[in-house]
C-alpha cells in the first residue's frame, strides 16, 4: 500500500469515528475542526493530507514545522510546551496557539509576534507539574489579559487528560470548567481536547478541535 492509500484509508476511519461519537451527543462533523498533528512526520505526508482536504496541522516543536509551514499552506497549530525563547519563531510560522499557560509567554507573544493570533488557554485537570496547564485564579488572569489583547483572540480552553485518568471523567471535569470560564468569557466558546486514543470522549464533552496524530499518521 501508499503511504497515500494509508493516510487516506486512516484518515476516513478517524473521520467516521469523530462523526458517530458526535452523531451520539446530537452533534454534527461542521462544528469540529480536525487538527492533523504532523510533528516528527515528514512534509511529504502534510503534502498528502492537504491532498486530501485537511487544512489544520498541528507541530510541537517549532524547528520541526518552520519548514512544513512554509511549504504547505494551512492553519497552522502550536500546541507543545512553550519556550520564551522559541516564541518568536513559533509565531513566525503559528496561527493558533493551544498551550499558552504563562503571563510572561503572553507578554513576549504581545511584542514580538508578526500577526495576530488565536489563542487557547491550557488548563490543567490534575494541577501536576510538567505537563503544562493553569488551574483557578491564574487561568483566568491569564485569560483576561489575552481576552484584553488589541491583537489576539482568546479562542477558549485547550486540556489533556491526565495520565491515568478515565477520559471520559477528565473530559466531563473539563466540559464543566469550561461552562463556568464562559459565562466569564463568552466569546472563549471553543475547546481543544482529545487526541488519538480520547478524541471520541473528547467529542462527547463538547471538543470543538481535536488535535489527531498517530491514528492518522502512525506511531511516532
Ligand atoms: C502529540 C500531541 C497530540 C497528538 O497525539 P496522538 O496521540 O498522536 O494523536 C495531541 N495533542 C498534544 C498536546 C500533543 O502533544
């Protein structure tokens, strides 16, 4: 088989499953966006992907996707852990930003990025260290001073389910701060959550974005 045939054929099965686990909360495909996570994949497969209709692709690392960037023309997704100095490359070639969980990183993105961003607000479901994410107060500080920006867009929340969690209960926790983070920030009515092995739970509890990589692409 092609490495276009395995795409394709990977990329119908996701897109079935998003549609029956959306089907099932009385939700419909339109209201959710695919971010193909290409990161560690070469250009050629972001060439077929974008042969085949997808227009969001995801990276971590921002030397890894300065390139694919440049060459295939998309919305362009950030969602790895955030360097201070990473950051004006990562807006150098980002349209959307999905990890942002520190003021200092928003104030450097204020001064230095060449366009205006949308941008996701990670939360942390478990408050652990490491993997990224604000909880109470401090998000929505955040929050609020990118909900200020003249420039930037506060598209809404952006989660990972914690290691070891039950998605479905991480996913239902998230669903629920996010219904209180609108009612303060009512145009912050987007929410990134799910991945490969969750984007069905993901979808049950309100995802309007899904960032997929391996189902899609194959394990890293
Ligand atoms: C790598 C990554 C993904 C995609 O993960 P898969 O399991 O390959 O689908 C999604 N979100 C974040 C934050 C990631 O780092």
């Amino acid at each position: 088989m092609t490495r276009h045939d395995e795409i394709s054929e990977n990329l119908a099965k996701v897109q079935e499953r998003m549609a029956a686990a959306a089907k099932k909360v009385g939700r419909t495909l339109d209201e959710i966006t695919l971010i193909a996570v290409t990161k560690t994949f070469p250009v050629s497969d972001v060439e077929i992907l974008k042969s085949l209709g997808v227009t969001n692709f995801g990276e971590n690392r921002e030397a890894d996707a300065a390139p694919k960037a440049a060459t295939i023309a998309g919305t362009w997704h950030f969602q790895g852990q955030i360097q201070s100095n990473k950051l004006k490359a990562i807006t150098s070639w980002a349209h959307v930003i999905h990890s942002l969980d520190q003021l200092r990183h928003f104030e450097i993105i204020e001064n230095i990025a060449p366009r205006s961003l949308g941008i996701f607000c990670q939360v942390s479901l478990d408050g652990a260290q490491g993997r990224g994410g604000l909880q109470g107060e401090k998000l929505y500080e955040l929050a609020q001073k990118v909900a200020q920006s003249a420039r930037h867009k506060l598209l809404g929340l952006m989660a990972v389910a914690p290691l070891g969690a039950k998605p479905d209960e991480a996913f239902a926790e998230l669903c629920t701060i996010h219904k209180a983070f609108i009612q303060q920030f009512p145009e912050a009515n987007q929410l990134s959550a799910g991945m490969s092995g969750d984007f069905e739970q993901a979808i049950a509890h309100g995802a309007t974005h899904v960032r997929i990589g391996s189902s899609i692409l194959g394990s890293r």
